[in-house]
C-alpha cells in the first residue's frame, strides 16, 4: 500500500485552502421549437470560490438584499430569474426602491 503523506495537497485542510463550486441551470428543458423568445434559451452557470473569497461574496449579496429586497429571515429571498423579470415576490417594489434610492443619492447626497 503507497504510503501517505499529511497534508495532502490534493485534498487541503485548511478552510482557507478549500474552494466551493456552485452550479445551477436555468431555462427550458423541454428541446423543442418555439417561437416564444423566453422559452428558447438552456444555460448552465458555474461560480468557483476560494473559501475566503466566498464569505466576502456571501456578505456582499446578503447586504444587497437587505438593502433592496426587504425580507423577513425566516423566509429569504431566493434569486429566480423568473421571479426578478416578472416583479414578483420580493422582485414587485424593486425598479422603484432602486429608482428612489437614485434619486436620494444624486439630489440629496
């Protein structure tokens, strides 16, 4: 039997060495022709992240959904698209929360 070495570089572990991968599909699965424009798309979408690099990520998403898309924490917000192109859920207030926090910004410093 090889005899092994510790650590093993191919399997670090430290948290700070480690990486996630996330991936998610999003579209029509049914491969046919359409001539609907929202139902003729499949996308496969990958993000990787040291694990450092991924809390920051983490807290930078979550502080846009506090600021944005307000939302109890016992039922967050999840990121669908169809939910975001149709303003629904947590999605239906957003273009004017944006447009006033525009606003705010840029006439009230």
């Amino acid at each position: 039997m090889a005899e092994r070495n510790y650590p093993n570089p191919v399997r670090p572990s430290k948290f700070e060495d480690r990486y996630r991968l996330y991936l998610d599909e999003s579209g029509d699965h049914v491969f046919r022709e359409t001539e609907e424009l929202a139902h003729r798309y499949l996308c496969l979408l990958g993000c990787w992240f040291r694990n450092p690099d991924y809390l920051k990520f983490h807290e930078a998403l979550e502080g846009f959904k506090t600021a944005y898309l307000p939302h109890h924490p016992d039922d967050p917000v999840i990121l669908h698209r169809d939910d975001m192109i149709n303003a629904r859920k947590a999605f239906k207030n957003l273009p004017m929360v944006l447009f006033e926090r525009s606003l705010t910004m840029n006439c009230c410093g």
